[in-house]
C-alpha cells in the first residue's frame, strides 16, 4: 500500500491572513499593501524572465536623480510597482530610489495611512549578463496629521518601519518580508502562479562563512577599513578567515549571506566619503530583516536602524549580516572614530 504523507501547502496570502489573526487589531491595511507588492512582483518577474527575449535590455540612454544610467528594466519595475499600489487606498505616498521626490497618490484615490519606500529593481546593470537583480521595499506609518503624506512621514528612522523585505529574481524568484515578528521568505511556484511558504522564521548562522566587499576599492579605504578586511580574511588577529564572494548586486550578496551566514560591507571611501548605498531604499529594510534573523546592521558607527535620514536620497556606509561580524565592524570602527 502506498503510505501518503500530508503536506501543509501555505500560500503568502494565506500566512498574511493568518498572521492578521493574532491581532485582532489589526485593520487589514498593511495585509493588502503586503498582497499587492506580491502581484507587482509576480509581474516583474515574468518580464525580467523574458528579458533576454523582448526589447527590454539594455539602458534607456538617461540618468535617475543618483545620475546612473537608467536601464529599461528599472523603468518597467518602477512603474509596475507604483501602479500596483497607488489606487488600493492603503498608502498616502511613495518614494522611489528612481524619482527625485514624493510620488503622490492620484487625485481621486483614497490616501490610507502608510507610506512606501522601494528601489524598484536593485542591481539592474548586471541584467544585461544574466545576474540576480531584486526588488528592495520599506513600510512605514504616517505621522503627519493631513491627509496625504509629507516629506516628514517618508523622514522617519528604520526602527519605526513596520514592514520591509525584498523579491530577488535569480534561479527562482523568492519573497522575504518582515513585519517585526521574525522574518520568512517565501518561493514562487511559475505553474500555479502563487508565492509558496519555503523558509519560515529564517535565522542568520552564528558560524558566518562569506565576506562580501568590492575589493577595487581597498586604495581609497582608511586605514582602520583596511585592518578589519585583514581580521575578516583571518590576516589580523585569530579569528577565522571568511571565503570572498561578491556578485556587486546588493540583494543577491544580502540573500546569500542571510541564508549561509556572512558579512556584506560597502564602507566609506575617500570618492564616496557619505558611502553609495540609499539609507531609506537599501539600508534600512534590510536591517529590519537581518535584525528580525538575528543579525546586525550599523554604518561603522551606529547601528543603521537608529539612523535619522535628512533626505529621501541619503546614502550611507553598510555593513550588515551576521551579528558578530557586524560588532567586529562596530568595534574597529567606532574605537577609532571616537578617539580620532
């Protein structure tokens, strides 16, 4: 006789719903914020999928307000998402790594009481050779008292998000996101076209085994950047070396090393003294993430969370990734920031 054994199929909407369940509280918003980032991601999926096949590749011939070339993709993604989520009545405005200010909810549409902060398609110049790209997304509460969101609203620090994750298109396409009860990713299954639960309550390894940095810039790093390079590849002092592995796609990098355990780092330089990557877009919801894993963020100095942006575009240093590896960052850095 065949012995059949029973498996638990759950769909992201319906680990949405029953996570709604433990807060009788909860209204339901943040839910459909959740549901429609799943279908723009579904949608762009099916096109960075047939990228190589339609005119999609390749660069628009402009620049976004970071003065980078804008790449076909990132248009699609840009607009993708913003039409995804700007008629549902949930948010009161947006931000993109792509637009140079707030994007407003179309007169017309109800304004609900959360903003949305997204880099529509990180790593885009890298799908020309067919690597990993991703989607990166923050959530946070309006504070202001109108009715439709200000600059102050998307100004907030990272703790205050409550909700963020980010889509990696790669091999398959996974969804991770976190509302501040751990974090869980979620793989999407083309034949049924639906995000199916695959890793719940991720947890960061404690024994980390990658560094991820771009080493073309070791001559324009201080001297204490140089020194905790050395200790992470086991050069200075006893700890053990870590193996170097570096797509330059901030998601792949981070997907990777929350999955096998590392450290991420893109540090100050000296042509880059405010660092490259966007505190609001980047930084900050994957450090809800990496720290819901069990993990760390911080700038070198202060942890990445507590940060206070000025500006939507505001870049800073990272290094993000397993905890230990973050506070040898915080030590090397910090101790000599403060005696400096």
């Amino acid at each position: 006789m065949v012995q059949h054994t029973a498996t638990s199929v759950v769909t992201i909407e319906r680990y949405i719903i029953e996570q709604e369940r433990l807060y009788p509280e909860a209204t339901g918003e943040l839910s459909g914020i959740l549901y429609d980032i799943a279908l723009a991601a579904k949608m762009i999926t099916n096109k960075v999928r047939r990228a190589g096949l339609v005119d999609i590749l390749g660069a628009t011939g402009g620049d976004n307000v970071q003065g980078e070339e804008v790449q076909k993709l990132d248009v699609f993604a840009n607009e993708t998402i913003i039409k995804a989520m700007d008629h549902g009545g949930r948010l009161c405005a947006m931000a993109s790594e792509e637009e140079p200010g707030i994007i407003p909810i179309p007169e017309g549409f109800r304004c609900g009481k959360y903003c949305l902060l997204f880099d529509p398609l990180d790593g885009s110049s890298n799908i020309d050779v067919n690597v990993p790209v991703g989607t990166i997304f923050s959530v946070v509460r309006k504070i202001t008292r109108g009715t439709r969101g200000e600059m102050e609203d998307l100004l907030q620090p990272g703790r205050r998000q409550v909700a963020a994750g980010y889509i990696i298109y790669g091999s398959s396409t996974m969804l991770v996101y976190t509302t501040g009860q751990g974090a869980h990713g979620f793989t999407y299954d083309p034949s049924i076209g639906e995000f199916l639960l695959s890793h719940p309550d991720i947890k960061i390894p404690n024994n980390p085994r990658y560094l991820s940095v771009n080493d073309a810039y070791e001559g324009q790093w201080d001297e204490n950047v140089k020194s905790l390079m050395r200790k992470y590849r086991g050069l200075e002092g006893d700890r053990r070396a870590l193996n170097v592995r570096y797509v330059g796609s901030l998601v792949a990098d981070f997907h990777r090393n929350l999955l096998g355990g590392g450290v991420f780092c893109y540090p100050a330089n000296k042509k880059r003294p405010n660092g490259k990557l966007r505190l609001l877009y980047e930084a900050n919801p994957l450090a809800f993430i990496v720290e819901q894993a069990g993990g760390a963020a911080c700038d070198g100095t202060t942890r990445i969370l507590d940060l206070q942006p000025t500006e939507l575009h505001q870049r800073t240093p990272l290094f993000i990734g397993s905890r230990a590896e973050v506070e040898l960052a915080h030590e090397t850095l910090a101790g000599v920031a403060a005696t400096a």
